[in-house]
C-alpha cells in the first residue's frame, strides 16, 4: 500500500550473469589483439606506399636530370667538334697561304732571271707554284700537290722531268726518299709535259721512324741539263697527327 504524497521509482532487476560479463571482456581483448596488428600492418603499407612514391619522384628527377646532363654534353661535342674543324681549317689556310707567299716569291726570282741580261739558264721561266701537303687521318699518310708552271710564253710546249726527293733524318742519319719509294708513283723520275702549268699529285706515306726536314725538286729539260731546282721546308704543322 502506497503512503500519500511519496514518489515511487519503479525498480529493474537486472539479473546477475557472469558469463556475459566473461564474454564481452573477450571481445575486448579480441578487438585489441586483431586491432593492434592491424593497424601495424596498415601502417606499415601506407609508409611502403609513400617510399614507393618517393622513389618513382626520384627516378623520374634523376632521369630527367640524366636526359639534360646528356642534352649539354651532346651540345658540347657539337660545339667542340665544330670549333676543331675552324681550327683545321683555318690551320690549312695558313699553310695554302704560306705556299702561295713562297710560290709567289719563287717566280719573283724567276722573272728576274728572265729579265736580267744574258740569263739563259731558263729561258722559258720553268717555275714552282703553289705545294701543299694535307696530313690525313692515319699517321705518316700525306696528300701532296705541287704546280710546276712556265712563266715565259714566248717557247712552246716544255717537255722534260720532275725529280721529288724528301729529306729528313732516320735513325740518326740524314735520308732522301724518292718519291716513287713512298707513293704510288711507278718511277724515279716524273714526266713533264705542259704547255702553262702542270700538277703533279697524289699521296705519299713515310716510314715510321723518318722525320722529314725538307722537299727537294729539279726539273730537267730534255737534254737532261738542270733547269731550275730548289728545297722546301716541310711545314711543321703537317707533321700534327689529326685527331
């Protein structure tokens, strides 16, 4: 029976039952056991992830970095190649221009031969020209060219020889070289026949061990006499072994 003017709260019983209680701290602890290594694991795999980023970043930079470096040194061999064929070509320049200056003061001589009184030594001013020597790739391999012209026009045609010696020095010992020894050409003397100028060219090889000082030219007429005979210097620069 109910006292007037109380409050009544009403009661639940909640029965006891350890059992449950038993089961939910194993779900707990089952919780804390998978959830642990789980996120370990996860973690784990996000940071591979991010590395795996990081180093695909670092590849792409390195290649790029690698195709610019590659990029300049191309453009560098360009311009080193380039400025290696000014340089040669404006060394093969010096050296025509040195031939033509030496050509030049040749025929002064001649010309004053000519002109002076009783001069018949030559009297139809058989000269040399211009005589170039280009150094090729391999070592002792020349290309040559020598003009031999006639400066006076009042004789024929002339008809006569060129000898072509190289002088230098071999195993200590002064040496001459005949052409033929050191080219293609088939005899010691070369057959002149021109009525202004003749070029006589090709390529000649010396000897391993031989170091050129000088080019020894003589033309002779038909009579076999010496008309006019002289020696160059062999250019220094042509001894450089291109690269």
């Amino acid at each position: 029976m109910a006292v007037k003017g109380s409050k009544f709260k009403p009661m639940r019983v909640i029965p006891h039952s350890p059992a449950r209680r038993v089961l939910r701290y194993g779900l707990l602890i089952l919780v804390l056991l998978v959830g642990f290594p789980a996120s370990y694991f996860l973690g784990a795999y996000q940071a591979q992830l991010g590395q795996k980023e990081t180093e695909e970043k670092l590849n792409r930079q390195s290649q790029q970095l690698a195709g610019e470096l590659n990029q300049e040194l191309t453009l560098l061999r360009t311009n080193a190649e380039v400025d290696r064929q000014t340089m040669e070509e404006l060394r093969q320049l010096v050296m025509t221009q040195r031939a033509q200056i030496s050509a030049s003061e040749r025929d002064l001589r001649v010309y004053k031969d000519l002109l002076a009184p009783g001069g018949k030594t030559n009297p139809q001013g058989i000269s040399f020209g211009v005589f170039t020597l280009i150094p090729q790739k391999e070592k002792g391999h020349f290309n040559y060219s020598l003009v031999v012209q006639k400066l006076s026009t009042k004789e024929g045609d002339f008809a006569g020889t060129l000898d072509f010696n190289i002088i230098g020095q071999q195993s200590g010992k002064t040496q001459t070289l005949a052409l033929n020894q050191i080219s293609a050409q088939t005899g010691p003397n070369i057959p002149l026949d021109f009525k202004y100028f003749q070029t006589v060219e090709g390529e000649l090889i010396l000897p391993a061990d031989f170091v050129p000082q000088n080019v020894g030219l003589s033309v002779k007429g038909g009579d076999k006499k010496n008309i006019v005979e002289t020696q160059l210097e062999w250019p220094d620069s042509s001894i450089v072994k291109l690269k």
